[in-house]
C-alpha cells in the first residue's frame, strides 16, 4: 500500500524517468532534435524563462485575464445557482436553455467572442466567464439538492423565512460543492485564456507560444508549454489545499462514508 507521504516521491520520480528517457531518445538518435529538441535544452530555455521579464509580463496578463474571469463568474454562477436550486419553478423553465449551452465547447464560441469584443482582452474573460459559469452552477444546484431537509424544516419551525433558511443552511451546507466548482473552474481557466491568446492574440502566454513557434523556436515553444502546466498544476494544488482545510469535516465526512 503507498501512504500519503510517498505518492508526490513517487510522482517526482516519474517524471524525473520521463525526462531521462527523452533525453536518452534524442540523444539516440530516435527522435530528430530539428523536430522534438533535447530535454536538456527544453529545460535550459526554461530556465531561461524564468528570469525573462517579457515572458513574465505574457504570464501576469493570462493569470489576470484568468483570475478576473473566474471572480466575475462566481459572482454570476453562484447566486444563478442559488435562484435554480431554491425555487423549482425557475429550475424548470431554465433547464432547457442550461442544457442547450452547456455542452457547447468554448473554443467553439472564439470567432463569435471576438466578433462581440474586438479587444482581445475582453474576449478572453468573456469566454472564461462563461467556462466557468456550468460547473459552478451546476454544482451550486447540487449542492443545495443535497441539504439536509430536516435542518431546512427545524429552522422553518422556528419561524425563519425563506431567504434566512437558504443564507443560514442552504448556502453553507452547499459550500463545499461550490468549492469543488471552482476547483474545477480553475483547471480549465488556463486552456480557455491560452486558446484565445493564440487565435486572436493580444499579450499572454498563447500570444507567447505562437511568436516563439513562428520563429521556429520550438525549445521556447515547449519550454513555455511547461510553464503553463505547472502554472495550471500550482493553481490546482494551491486550491485543493485550501479546500481541504476550509471544508475538512466535509471531507472526513465523505470519507467516513465510502
């Protein structure tokens, strides 16, 4: 059995094994180095990256874009949830339309985006509010669906009205969910920012990535390939954490369950 301390060991070791079979492949002579570069020299224009203040300025502009993005649809997605969770009527009758745009791939909605916001920018945040608007509403939905009634009914009994039940045991019974949501949000939040920036431009990493790749500068074009995923990893980690410590009776309670 692996214990909890040895899996980010283990994790470490196999990419560790990925990046000495790559480099061994190169070097080889199995992979062409004019086509995949080394790892050593993907690595090497890495770190070069990180200490190269315009690569910086491409990465602050897709972390805003992503952060204000995703704060604009918390503020959106939540209360909508709220509405739709509590009051079946209006459930009902958005239903429809909720599971007509849902499936809708983002990447799909670029060309109208930019038609609707001839700045980059704005197109960008528009598509990562409306990513991140279906797993923060759905989940907000879910999460009232799995409130306790009987908590609803005590408070009910003791004469709280509608809007006091859903702010005193609605909306933090449902918490977690809507931590989960935005865990999920903020995984694709980098993909939706970055395909943007590489079609219709503007500063960000995607714009970066596709100078770096039209100059034939293919170590760059991977090196700051590897910067986005750990920047999506450290985003990822950064919010599981703190949801694991803010809802950690939610989690041993889902625990004791399984």
């Amino acid at each position: 059995m692996i214990t909890r301390g040895r899996r980010p060991a283990l994790g470490v070791a196999g990419v560790a094994g990925v990046l000495v079979l790559t480099e061994i492949a190169g070097r080889a002579g199995l992979v062409d180095p004019g086509v995949l570069p080394y790892t050593s020299d993907v690595l090497a224009a890495a770190a070069g990256l990180a200490a190269d203040a315009g690569f910086h300025a491409q990465v602050l502009a897709t972390l805003g874009a992503c952060a204000a993005g995703l704060l604009i649809a918390i503020a959106l997605a939540v209360p909508a949830g709220l509405l739709l969770g509590t009051v079946p009527v209006v459930e009902r009758s958005a239903r429809p339309l909720v599971e007509f745009l849902r499936p809708i791939p983002s990447v799909s909605l670029i060309p109208l985006a930019m038609f609707l916001f001839p700045d980059s920018a704005d197109a960008k945040t528009s598509l990562i509010v409306y990513t991140c608007c279906w797993p923060l509403l759905v989940n907000t939905m879910y999460g009232l669906a799995d409130v306790d009634p009987q908590a609803k009914e005590t408070l009910r009994s003791f004469g709280f009205g509608p809007l006091a039940v859903v702010l005193r045991v609605s909306l933090p019974s449902a918490a977690p969910f809507v931590a989960t949501g935005v865990r999920i949000s903020v995984g694709v939040t980098l993909i939706v920012a970055v395909s943007v920036e590489l079609i219709a431009g503007g500063d960000g990493i995607g714009t970066f990535l596709l100078q770096a790749g039209t100059a034939n500068h293919v170590d760059r074009v991977l090196a700051g390939t590897l910067w986005a995923g750990l920047l999506g990893l450290a985003a990822n980690l950064l919010v599981t954490s703190a949801e694991r410590r803010l809802f950690r009776w939610h989690h041993a309670r889902a625990e004791v369950a399984a």
